[in-house]
C-alpha cells in the first residue's frame, strides 16, 4: 500500500463499504478483501472498528461521521500506530467494564472520564469490539464543547496520561 495515497484507499474503501450496507450486506467480515485488510492492519485498524464508522454513517444518512471525519481520526491513530507503537499492534483490549462509567466525572464534566479512556484504547489500538471512539455518546460530548474527534484524539496523545491538561482544553473556548 503507498503511503502517498493511503487517504484515498481509504474514503474508496469507506464509500464501498457504504455502498455495501445500502444494499443489505451488513456482514463486513465479508467486506474486506485479503488487500483490504493488509491495508487496514497496515494503518493500525480493525475491521469492526471501520464498520462502525460505516454502520453510523448509514443509520444517520451520510450525515455522522462523514468518510472525511472517520479519515481524520483513521490518520491520528495511524499516526500513533507508526510512530509511537512502530508498526507492532497491541494484543491487548480494554473492554467496557474497564471504562468509567457513563455517568463518570471530571472536575463536574460528564462522560469526560470514559471518553478519555476510550481515546487512549483507540489510540493503542486497543478497542474491545463492544466499543466505539466516536459512537454517538462520544459525537454529542465532542459536540457540545466543539471539539472534532480527531482534534480530541491530538490532545489524549499529547497529554499521555495528564488527565487535567485534556481537562483544561475541554474547558478552553473555542472561537
């Protein structure tokens, strides 16, 4: 796969996978051909993980997320996939159990303590397949402070493990 195009690989492979479940086929393990999936394993991607920016395209009418807004956040974790992980993907998955709850706080912010785990599983690579970074609990708490998913993602990976400099920027106003 070159890396110059790897982009476009991926909106072509989205919009495929659209095209796939507006004709019915919600089975995605059959979407994927043996290049497909060299491609996502090369970008540090799992399948289910791609099917659920597709499933939610869909269900919200091409609406949320865009292919656009899934390639963003697709680029952050190749990102940290090639240069913090070089290339070795994680064998370990962070379940939903191991998340804070729903109801969770930080410093009176709701959801903000499980959406930070969730960024740092996604950026490892390490989402259980019962999870999503971006399902729309993750779209209405990045909504409501104005912050795009990938944008969010740059910020856990910059903060490492400093919860209260995600905090202070969850916090910042954005103009």
């Amino acid at each position: 796969m070159p890396n110059y195009t790897w982009d476009s690989y991926f909106v072509e492979l989205f919009d495929a996978c659209v095209d796939e479940m507006d004709e019915g086929n919600h089975d995605f393990e059959a979407w994927f051909s043996d290049e497909d999936q060299d491609f996502l394993k090369a970008i540090g991607c799992r399948e289910r993980e791609f099917f659920d920016f597709v499933d939610d395209n869909v269900s919200s009418g091409g609406e949320d997320p865009t292919a656009i807004a899934a390639l963003l956040v697709a680029a952050v974790r190749r990102d940290y996939f090639l240069t913090i992980q070089r290339g070795v993907a994680s064998t370990k998955l962070v379940t939903p159990a191991e998340l804070p709850a729903k109801t969770a706080e930080l410093d009176g912010i709701v959801w903000l303590p499980r959406i930070l785990g969730k960024a740092r599983a996604k950026l490892r690579g390490e989402m259980h397949p019962d999870m999503m970074f971006g399902c729309g609990g993750d779209r209405a708490f990045l909504a409501k402070f104005d912050i795009h998913p990938a944008d969010f993602l740059r910020v856990v990976w910059a903060a490492g493990d400093d919860d209260q400099k995600v905090l202070a920027y969850v916090k910042t106003p954005r103009v």
